[in-house]
C-alpha cells in the first residue's frame, strides 16, 4: 500500500498552480479586450492573435514533454524545467502588455510576439509541473487529494488574478494600467515558480525508463491509448467552453450588465465555490468514483453556463447565482480530469514498463492550450458575428446584435459544447482495479 503523501508535499506540489492559475486566467480575460478597446484591433484580427500563439503549444508541448522524460539531473527530470520555463514566462509576461504606444499595427506585432515567447516558455514548465504526479505517488486516490490540492491553490489565484488585475487596470487607467497589471501579474507568477521548485525538492520521485523511440513513436502509442484519447476529448472540448467564458467575463460585465466593476464579481463567483467545494468534489470522487464525479460536476457546469443567457432580463444578483453555480461545477471538472490524466500514464508504464508521462502530458497540456485558446477565438468570432465595435478607449455604442452575441457566445455555446463532451467521457473505462497491479 503506497504511503500517504504529506501535507508539506501537497502543499509544494500545488503552489505551481499559482504561476498556471495566472498565466491561464489573465491573458484570457485581459487580451481580448486589450486588444480590442485599448489598440482598437478588429475583434476577428484580436482573436487571432490570442489564438496562433497558443496553437503554437500544441506543436511544442509534446516535445517539451519528451524533452524533460529524457532529462538527466539531480533534481530529477521536471523541476529543473519548472525554475528554466517558469523564470521565461515571468519575463515575457511583463513585456507582453508593456509596449510602447506605435499604432495598432505595430503593437499587434508586439503583442504576437510576447504572447509567443510566453506560450514557448510557459511549456517548459506545465508539461513537466503536469507530468510530476505519476511520479510522485502510486495511489489512484492519493492523486485525486493531491489534485484537489493544486485546484484550490489554482481556484484561490484565478480568483486573485482574476479580480485584482482588472481592478489594478482599472486604477491605474489607459494603457499605464495595463502595463502596471502585467508586471504585478508576472510577479505572481514567479511566486509560483520558486514556490513549485523549493516546495518539490524533497518530494518522492519514482524512476521508470524513458520511452524508446523517436517522439512520433511516442505520439503514437499515446494515440493508441484508447481511454487517455476519451479523457483528453473530453477535456479539450471543456476548455475550449470555459476559455469562451472567461474570455466573455469583462464583455459581460461591461456591454451587457453595464457595471465595469462586475467583473470582479462574476470572477469570484466563477472561482470562489472551487474553495469550498473542491475536497467535496474529491471526497465524492473516492466514493463513487472519477467518471462518476466528472459527469456529475460537467453537468452542473453545463446547468449555470445555460441559466446564464438570462443575463439581459434578470437582475444581477440572479447571473451572479448562475456565474456562481458555473464555479460549483468547474471545481469539479477541474479536480478528476486532472487526478485521471496520470492514472492513464500510470497505466501505460506498468503495462510497458516505460516511462512516457512526459509525452502523455505534453500532449494533454497541448489539448488544453488549445482548447482554451480557440475558447477566446470562438468568442471573438461571436462578437464579429454581433458587429461589435472595437475602440482605442473602450465604452463604444454596442448594438443589439453585439449584446446578444456576448451572452450567447458566453452562455449557450459553452453549454452545449460541454454536454456534448459526455459523449466521449461516458466511453472511459479505466478504473482503480487496472492500476493494482505492480509496475512492470
């Protein structure tokens, strides 16, 4: 029977969720309107270029991921690519919204490029921080606690982020405000990157043999491993609802609620229930099972995200209550893909004997940066659709076509797109009975 882990390495382990929690929610919530209503790019231009960075991920992470597998260190073979990757990302994203003012072309072309070294930089530091807890533990649940762990240190930071970097804008004003938010930010992510780094040093490390072959041979049996390509169908397709979402969180507050400062509070809805509730979620996933608690909180999500095309009519406090039953849901359909992810590694490298956790992962975290970055994309897509109006000050006239694009692009379309992921997630099979069996 595998030993607990402790509380020291929980809490280590979850602490990079501080550097993934902010890189994955400010840009998301912060470009598309940087973009849009500070340098006053078209809204389908502003998508791509939140778009094409990420896309780039989806190439790079799975080499990223071979790349730490193969890497001999005392350290082992992650955390030093947490302190390389991490430290890149903290850099990049300071510069990424602290251009000088050259005309929207030219600060397009300063934004790809920023926006580029941070998704090559921030690779190098999720796909090994994802890959580490196969190594770290044997235990099917022990990976549902440790990830009920990293989610609500992920919860607390989108929410911090969440709120303080619009509020930080906000105060400061004009493109200053977007400049001082994205310093303050990479701070915060730096945080979170010595934290993982220091707080991993002591943890358990399980050595298992890298995969042989080139990368596309890897790839390819990844490929073949039917319930990872279940699970990471599933999760892709939900990120690319919730990247959507909080792509729509400022356009909702602003365009539809009328009230700049909801966006800190449709945020702490969003992410506050995940404080709460994310043991819960881990605990009914002991009882009853991960597929079991993922359907159930996937439902729950896709229930708020429907009740909230009622954004127009009804009173704030009602869309918050339907923001805030979206976070109740996300809390869980963050936590059990996150605790499957590695039993389905874990499962190959006692089948085989080999270590392909590194690839495993780089292909997951390629799924999820591009689900999240079409998520923004395809929200992009619905205000071009609605004829939204960009600007270089923000608060243009919006039309009725634009306002019902935002709530629809924001309610609606996430949920059907996630009730449409079930149909993968109710053909995964794997469960604790095939992980006891020891590693080959």
């Amino acid at each position: 029977m595998p030993e607990p882990l402790t509380r020291g390495t929980r809490f280590g382990y979850a602490t990079g969720s501080v550097a993934t929690g902010a890189f994955g929610t400010v840009p998301g919530l912060m470009l598309l309107p940087f973009l849009t209503d500070n340098l006053g790019i078209g809204a389908l231009y502003a998508g791509l270029i939140v778009l094409l960075p990420k896309a780039w991920d989806v190439i790079l992470n799975p080499i990223a991921g071979r790349i730490s597998d193969r890497t001999s260190d005392p350290r082992g073979p992650r955390r030093p690519w947490l302190l390389r990757g991490g430290i890149g990302l903290a850099v990049a994203f300071a510069l990424l919204f602290a251009g000088p003012s050259l005309g929207p072309g030219l600060d397009a072309v300063w934004v790809l490029f920023w926006f580029l070294a941070c998704a090559t930089a921030y690779a190098f530091f999720q796909v090994p921080y994802v890959a580490m807890p196969a190594e770290i533990t044997d235990s099917y649940d022990e990976r549902t606690r440790l990830m009920s762990w990293r989610v609500m240190a992920l919860a607390f930071t989108i929410m911090l982020a969440g709120a303080s970097a619009p509020a930080i804008r906000d105060a400061v004003g004009g493109r200053d405000g977007y400049r001082v938010m994205g310093v303050v930010m990479a701070g915060l992510i730096l945080i979170g990157v010595l934290g993982s780094y220091h707080g991993t040093a002591r943890t358990p490390q399980r050595q298992v043999d890298a995969g042989a072959g080139t990368l596309r041979d890897q790839l390819r049996v990844v490929a073949g491993a039917r319930d990872f390509r279940l699970l990471l169908t599933t999760f892709v397709l939900q990120a690319l609802a919730t990247g959507a979402m909080l792509a729509g969180v400022d356009y909702m507050a602003s365009d539809v609620l009328e009230d700049k400062g909801a966006t800190t509070i449709l945020f702490i809805c969003f992410v506050g229930p995940a404080l709460l509730l994310t043991p819960l979620w881990a605990r009914l996933g002991v009882r009853v099972g991960k597929k079991r608690g993922y359907v159930a909180s996937s439902l729950v999500l896709a229930t708020g995200a429907a009740l909230a095309v009622v954004a127009r009519e009804a009173p704030e406090a009602a869309v918050f209550v339907a923001v805030g039953l979206i976070g109740v849901g996300y809390a869980g359909a963050q936590v059990f893909p996150l605790a499957m992810l590695p039993d389905a590694a874990a499962a190959d490298a006692r089948r085989t004997g080999e270590n392909r956790i590194g690839v495993f992962t780089g292909v997951w975290t390629a799924g999820e940066t591009l689900g999240l970055a079409l998520g923004p994309g395809l929200f992009a897509l619905m205000l071009a659709i609605g004829g939204y109006q960009s600007s270089t000050t923000g608060g243009a006239e919006q039309s009725d076509a634009a306002i019902t694009a935002i709530v629809v692009g924001f309610s609606v379309v996430p949920a059907i797109i996630v009730l449409a992921s079930l149909w993968w997630l109710g053909r995964y099979t794997l469960t604790a009975a095939d992980l006891e069996e020891p590693l080959a």
